[in-house]
C-alpha cells in the first residue's frame, strides 16, 4: 500500500472514533491494514512529527523506528484539518475524474 493510502486510512479511522474515550486499535493495525510494521512505523512516525496525532511516542534506533502507546493515539485538531481538506481535494478529484470521462475528446 502507499504511503499516502495508509496516512489517509490511519487518520480517517482517528477522525471516526474521536468521540470514543478508548477506541480499539485494531482496526488499524499493520495486520488489519495488511502493511509490513516497518511502513506503519513510518507512517505513524511521520503522523506523530507533522502533529496530526498524538498519544504516542516514536523511538529510533539503528534497526528502525518504533512506536509505543499506540493504543493511546489520537488525531490532533491539525490531524482533523489535515483529514477534512484532502477529504475534500480527494473528493474534488474523483469527480473531476468523472466529468473528463464523459467530456468528449
């Protein structure tokens, strides 16, 4: 999966269950996203630095980056923002998509 795929699901779910005081993991879990752990430690590392969740903590290492408390995450409100606008662009573009199927060439 790429990266940006597994961003976009990894803060959908977060925006979801925002309102649950202790939602299940599990959903978006490397096992339930079918993505090797290595590539959901770096998304949920890149996340974590740009802001857009919190709740865990990311440590590095010289055998990779690893991430603890991620039954604590959570979206920040720039993770809500960041959601909510490439929701929107996401949106726009499929239905640009659309219109240029149709529009004779």
């Amino acid at each position: 999966m790429k990266i940006d795929k597994l961003i976009f699901k990894i803060l959908q779910y977060l925006y979801e269950v925002s309102d649950l005081s202790m939602p299940s993991m599990e959903p978006i879990s490397p096992k339930a996203l079918k993505v090797p752990l290595e590539q959901w430690n770096n998304a949920v590392a890149m996340l974590y630095k740009e802001s857009y969740i919190d709740g865990v903590i990311v440590k590095k290492s010289k055998t990779g980056i690893y991430i603890l408390n991620e039954d604590d995450m959570r979206i920040t409100l720039r993770g809500i923002d960041y959601y909510k606008n490439n929701t929107t662009f996401k949106k726009f573009l499929e239905a640009a998509k659309g219109i240029s199927e149709i529009l004779p060439k």
